[in-house]
C-alpha cells in the first residue's frame, strides 16, 4: 500500500520565462513553474546559460571544420 500528500482539487499553474540576449554570443534564459493549491505548492526554478565561441585564425570551430 502506498501513501502521499492529498492532491488539492483546485490548483493554479503559473509557467514563466525570460531570455536575455547579452550578446549575439551570448544567452542567458530563466524559467519558473508554479503550482498553488490550498494545502500544496510546488515551485521550480531553472537557469540556462548558453555561449557561442568563435575563433579567429586557429580558433576551435574553424580547426574542428578543417579534419
């Protein structure tokens, strides 16, 4: 037999996002998750940073490019 937490019958979900172009190389997005009950929260937070590194003459993408 399992057992949890009641579930609440009525429930709010908040869903939430932001992107932040820094640069043109540069990402930073942020995502938040509710729910709200009478008796239950739940709440979720997560973070995203995305780079895009372009090389110069011997950079990494271009050496990657060239075998």
């Amino acid at each position: 037999m399992m057992t949890g937490a009641a579930l609440d019958r009525d429930v709010a979900l908040v869903d939430a996002g932001l992107n932040f172009s820094v640069t043109d190389n540069l990402n930073i997005t942020t995502d938040y998750i509710g729910s709200f009950g009478e008796r239950l929260q739940d709440h979720t937070f997560a973070a995203k940073l995305r780079a895009r590194f372009q090389g110069g003459r011997h950079g990494f993408m271009r050496s990657c490019r060239s075998r």
